[in-house]
C-alpha cells in the first residue's frame, strides 16, 4: 500500500467527508506506523483534532490510538484552562498599565478558525504591540516572573524560568510543559510579498476569548495574517497542517459571508501578489481539507500563475507528506522541493542563486551548531559524539533533500512547459512565472 497513514488522517479531517465513513482500511497500518503518526499528528498540531473526529467511530483507528488521543484531550484540556488564565492576567496587566498592544494568534483564533481551544495545543502568547509601550510590557512581564530569553530585531521571547525543556508527543500536552511570550513590535518580514503591513494597532477591536477580554484583530486581519503567516512558513519549508485546517474552519464558516470578503477583497486591490499568496493558501486548504472557497477567492485561484499551478497540483502533497524530519533518517527527503514554489516569488537572478545557496547548504543552521560544538568542548565525551552525530544527520539530510530537489528539475521543466495556461494574475514583468 503506497498510501501514507498521514494521508488517511488528513481524509478523515476532510470537511466534506465529516459524517461518511472514509474508503481505506485503517487494518491495513501496522501498529509501527501508527507510532510514528502519533508523532507526526503531534507535531502537525492534528492530534486532537483527529481524535474529535473519530472519537464516535472507534473502530476507524485502533484501541491504542484512541486510548493514547484520548490521554491528550484530557491533558491539554486542564493545560489551556492554566493558559487562558495566564492569557487573562497578561492582558490585565497591559490593560492597566495602558500598554498599547493587540493579541495575535493562539487563544484570539477561537473560535473563528478553531472551535474550541482545547483542540488546539498552543505554546506561546503573541502579542504586537507598539514601539512606545515595548519597555512597559517587559516591565510588566518581568514582574510576573518571566525572564528574556531571546532578542530580535522586531521581537523579543520571554519564558519562565523553568529546568523545563519543550517537549514532544505527550509530554507537550502536560500544564507543566513550557510556554513563550512574545512580543512583536511588527508580524513579520516578508520580502517575496513586499508586504506593506496593515495599521493592526489602530483597527483593534475588544474581543473575548475563554473569559479574557483583549484588544484583538478584526475578522478579516486576522484571515489576512493567518493566510501571509502560513504562506511565508510554506516558502520557507515548513508548516503546521492544523493552520491549514483552521483556515479551512475558517472558510467553512464564513464562505457565504460577502461583507467579510467584500472587505477582504478591498484591503488586496492593489496587491495582486498577496492576492496570489492568500489564493495559494485557500487552494491548499481546499487542496488537502476539501475546504469550501468563497466566490470571490475562487477568482483569485483561477488567476495562479500557471508555475505556481503546477507546484500545487504536482507537488504540494508529496512535499507535505514525505519525509521532512532531521531526525528521522531517509535517503531523499522531500524538504527542498518548495524551492520550485519560492523560485516564482524572487524575479531577481542574483537574490534567488544566494537564497538557493543558503537553503541548499543550510549554512546558518550549520554555523549554530559549530557555534555549539566550540562552545561545549569541555564537555563530556557523550555530549561531544551526540552533538558530531546530529551534525552529520543534519548535513545528510541536507544533502538528500538537494539531491531530490536536482532530481526532479526536468521533471518540473517539463510540467511548466507543457501546462496550459488558464490566465495570469499579474499585469508587470516582474510577477511573472519563473521556471
């Protein structure tokens, strides 16, 4: 069976399917590979999302699955209770000290895009905030015990001081598990859109979320943001399936609604490439969750550029469900093959063969974990192998993944070369397609 058991989690979340017994035979998955998709889910965010969907038909998984999900509903039900609490006092304290800020993602998803919190697993709180109230907020987040941990140019990452470290399958589901805030003084840096960021500040609206009142996005920033966020980590190499899956909920449910998507569609009027962007988004979410698109992104998805076309029909699912962990040894991973799709959003020859460069070699990652081994030279011996391990599968990885990539270049010469264009989105010579 050549079918991934990934495959057949994502059919059973489908939104069209919901309510219809799936086709595969679940017996058909060894006990082994159901391990191994348990930490897949974990880490695709799908686990309890999944779990809801079968919980009323049982027999479609085995009794260890079930059993194992239903461990993680429990635990990371009594964790967002700890961490709505936490997210109520945050908001307080920025309230009170008249901090000018706005809550992003996590909990202010709920219930737009995700129907109830405990379906979620979350490990960190957002918050965008003015440049004028930075020093306030860290203040304050100071005084509630959190501690600096990291320093950006547009952000800082505060945490707890804690013997902690994030943790994976189960555990990460545990109210004792780790969580981040972050604060961000912008949403992101994305030079292939050109993106001129929204005045998020000044549309704020109070919304309440789980019994916290916060300053948050209106409906259609927020779809704004999640679809620029999930496209950015797309061209980067990586996502949550579950932010595909709440975009989906979120088109679900708000398909019919023409104010929303009247106002949507006035915000990216003059951007035809966030068009683009957002319309590759929805398509995926279709693509993968039989989301339902609204007229007026349907539009939009009929004006793909016939590249960006072909990367979605040819190689959207075998980038998202072939091997992709560091961790997990595979000969041709399939990381590097979201190259085809990036390539379409950097025109410029000489920033795309140094981006290429970078990506190929992964030369920043490799420089951290130089930086590392230096650093802990008077460590042990076991430390010292372990680290000289996870370098070489690292590199391994890395080289495989550009393997595959060069591999499938005629493969993807042929496919733009030959698909028939159903129109351009674009009217200037920089957007257009790049093979």
């Amino acid at each position: 069976m050549k079918r991934h058991l990934e495959e057949y989690v994502v059919d059973i979340l489908g939104f069209s399917r919901i309510g219809h017994q799936p086709t595969r035979d679940c017996a058909a998955f060894t006990p082994a590979q159901w391990e191994r998709c348990l930490t897949w889910m974990d880490d695709m965010g799908l686990a309890l999302y999944f779990f809801r969907a079968v919980e009323p038909r049982a027999e479609l998984v085995p009794e260890f699955v079930t059993q194992r999900l239903q461990r993680r509903q429990s635990a990371n039900e009594y964790r967002m209770r700890c961490m709505q609490r936490q997210f109520g006092i945050i908001n307080r304290q920025f309230e009170t000290a008249g901090v000018k800020y706005i809550a992003v993602k996590g909990l202010t998803l709920v219930p737009e895009f995700c129907p109830d919190a405990s379906l979620r697993h979350q490990s960190d709180f957002d918050f965008l905030m003015d440049q004028s109230s930075l020093q306030s907020a860290r203040q304050l987040l100071e005084e509630m015990g959190y501690v600096l941990y990291k320093t950006f140019d547009h952000e800082l990452i505060f945490v707890l001081p804690s013997n902690e470290k994030p943790k994976r399958g189960e555990a990460q589901y545990d109210a004792s598990a780790p969580h981040s805030v972050e604060l961000h003084l912008t949403m992101g840096d994305f030079p292939c859109l050109a993106w001129k960021e929204p005045s998020f500040l000044e549309n704020a609206v109070v919304r309440v979320s789980g019994g916290s009142t916060f300053h948050g996005l209106t409906d259609d920033d927020s779809f704004l943001l999640q679809a620029v966020h999930i496209f950015h980590h797309v061209l980067d190499g990586w996502m949550k399936l579950s932010w595909l899956y709440e975009i989906g909920h979120f088109l679900e449910t708000r398909t019919t609604d023409s104010d929303l998507w009247k106002r949507i569609s006035g915000k990216l009027a003059v951007d035809p490439l966030l068009r683009e962007a957002v319309a590759v988004v929805a398509s995926l979410a279709s693509k993968f969750f039989q989301a339902r698109i609204p007229v007026v992104i349907e539009g939009w998805i009929r004006g793909i550029r016939p590249a960006v076309l072909v990367w979605i029909e040819n190689y959207a699912r075998i980038w998202a469900f072939g091997p992709n962990r560091i961790d997990e040894f595979d000969w041709f991973p399939t990381n590097k093959l979201v190259l085809f799709l990036h390539r379409q959003y950097i025109p410029d020859n000489r920033d795309w063969r140094a981006l290429l460069t970078t990506r190929l070699l992964a030369l920043k990652g490799l420089k951290r974990m130089k930086h590392s081994m230096s650093a802990k030279q008077s460590s042990g011996g076991r430390k010292r192998i372990w680290i000289s391990a996870r370098a070489l599968r690292r590199v391994a990885f890395h080289l495989g993944s550009g393997i595959r990539y060069f591999w499938e270049m005629p493969k993807w010469w042929h496919l733009t070369r030959s698909f028939q264009p159903g129109g351009n989105a674009f009217e200037h010579d920089e957007c257009s397609p790049v093979a």
